[in-house]
C-alpha cells in the first residue's frame, strides 16, 4: 500500500514539512545500511487515542541504537514525548508511527562513527498488513534467519530487512501471504516481520530469542495475555515438522497484530480455520487494543487528536 503523506515529521526535535525530509545520496545509510528504527501502532478506543506500547518501543530504539553504538542524545522521556507531537501535529489517528536513527552525510568509509546520528519520526495512516479472520497461507522459506553473532537479530536494523525482503519477495512470488525462516540451525525463528507463536494439546509454544528473533513487543504482550489465562507457555527450540502438526498456529507484530496461519507449505493447519486458543488470544488483543476492554495493562498512551476511520482497515 503506498504511503499516504502527512503534514509533519519530527527531525532532531523539530518538526519538519513531509516533503522536506529528505537525505542526501551519499549519506551512509544509503551505502551500508547503517539505520535503526522502530514500528509502531495507535489505535482507536472510541473518540480517544492511545499509542500501543509506546515506552517499549522507543526503548527497544534506544538499544538497537545502543548494539551500534549510535548516539541518540535523547532520552527514552523525549523520545516518547517526540512521537506523541508529531501524531498530535498531524491529527491523524488510528496510524502506523515509524521512528528512523541513521548515519547521515559525513563521511564515506565504513566506519560509521565519524557520520552524524540523525533522527526522524514519521506517522501515517496504515490499515491491515496480513488476512485476518481467514488465516495467512504461507511457506517455509529456502532462506535462513541471521546467523549468530553475525547481523544480531535483537537490534531492529535496517540491514537485517535485507534478509527479509529476501524471504518475503520468495514467499509472495511463489504465491504465499508469508516466508517463516528457519534460523540456521533449522529450528523454526519466524517470519520476515512476524514472530510465530504455535498452539499444540492446548499449550502455546513460541521460539525463544536465541533463535534468531525480533524481540516482538506483541511477542511480549500475548505471552503477558496467555499467562493471565493460565496457559501454559514454552519458550524453547521448535524443530521446523512441529509446525505441520500443531492444531493452531499464528503471527503477531506491530504490522501483522495477531494473524492466523491456515497453512503452511499448502499443508492446513488443524482444520484451516482459527482455532479457539488463537481466538481467544485474538479477540482479547484487540479488545484491549480499540477499547473495548478497560486498559488493564497500561499499554495505551494517550494522544490528543480527533479520531477519524482507519484508511484500509
Ligand atoms: C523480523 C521481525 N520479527 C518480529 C516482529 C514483531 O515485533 P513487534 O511485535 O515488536 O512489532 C517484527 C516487527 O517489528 C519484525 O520485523
């Protein structure tokens, strides 16, 4: 789905007209991926708005940047309050926020360090990235998650996105909604912007962070929800058959949510339809998420703006 502009972006704590945020050519990102960055959601409750996580997120910010040694001269306070203006300037809610630290323009070796550290927070409207209630077919991809101490898998780099376009360009042209890699060992890791969560005798299985995993903040979250449920949860090496035989399967990420798989490599997942553990998990999620139910988890910060109808939702 194309972008759809909007009026401001924050750039190193002012805010910015959208057509002037713009880099030059010979900025190091552009060279060697050198950026940082976040996904983040507000949601709806009713007339009101609140930014999913917030905190969470920019902390995950602040140590993506922190894994590269990249200075950001903010605090996780600032940042925070950095995206609420910018969604506050733009009035525009529900959205899709999307902070970016990069190397800018300096200097052209490898070594970043001598480049600036610049900072930009775009918001904009953004409606379903995966099917919902009818499940995702997708496949195993031929490609492999990072590889250990190599790109590491806990930053949110622009450079680990190379791997998964690599995974999800080989999923979509071979006609799947997703790729799951398996990390290199052949173990299950997750999709190309998802982390995997699988349901089997009525236990709720994740893969753990050594396997090469985003450290999802959905992740996170439904793992918070499952546990208020008393579902037992296990975090632990998957073997890549596991997924073929479970009853129940799905995705969750800023842009995926909670999205269930109905199979897998055209192999159904129980019965091809989402099963009750996942709705159960689902519908809580979202009730959560759009105010249907109180915000018991403090995971909604506020933000001022006048709500209007999700663009593609
Ligand atoms: C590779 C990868 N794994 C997992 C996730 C899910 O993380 P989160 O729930 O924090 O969005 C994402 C999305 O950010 C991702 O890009």
């Amino acid at each position: 789905m194309p972008i759809q502009p909007t009026e401001k972006i924050w750039h190193n704590g002012t805010l910015i007209p959208w057509e002037k945020a713009q880099i030059h050519v010979m900025s190091h990102v552009v060279h060697y991926g050198s950026s940082v960055f976040e996904g983040v959601r507000a949601y709806t409750q009713g007339d009101k708005a609140g930014v999913f996580r917030l905190r969470e997120h920019m902390q995950r910010f602040i140590d993506s940047a922190k894994i590269y040694r990249m200075p950001l001269d903010y605090s996780l306070d600032e940042l925070c309050q950095a995206v609420v203006e910018v969604i506050e300037a733009n009035g525009v809610a529900p959205c899709y926020i999307r902070p970016i630290a990069f190397r800018g323009y300096g200097e052209i070796g490898v070594n970043p360090l001598k480049s600036p550290v610049d900072i930009y927070i775009a918001n904009f409207p953004w409606g379903k990235y995966m099917p919902g209630h009818g499940g995702a077919d997708v496949c195993i991809s031929s490609w492999n998650r990072l590889a250990p101490n190599t790109m590491p898998s806990l930053a949110k780099a622009g450079s680990n996105y190379m791997n998964s376009q690599l995974i999800r360009m080989e999923a979509e042209i071979n006609g799947y909604a997703e790729g799951i890699a398996l990390d290199v060992n052949g173990y299950l890791s997750e999709g190309s912007g998802e982390n995997l969560f699988l349901v089997r005798d009525g236990k709720l299985f994740t893969t753990p962070l050594a396997n090469s995993v985003l450290s999802g903040i959905t992740r996170a979250s439904i793992i918070e929800i499952a546990r208020d449920m008393n579902l037992e949860i296990v975090e632990q090496a998957l073997p890549r058959e596991l997924i073929y035989i479970c009853d129940e399967a799905f995705f969750t990420g800023t842009a995926a949510e909670v999205t269930p798989l109905r199979s897998v490599d055209r192999i159904l997942i129980g019965d091809g339809n989402m099963g009750p553990i996942t709705t159960k998990i689902h519908d809580e999620f979202f009730a959560l998420v759009n105010g249907k139910k109180a915000d018991r988890y403090n995971w909604l910060t506020p933000v001022n703006v006048k709500v209007e109808e999700a663009v593609g939702a």
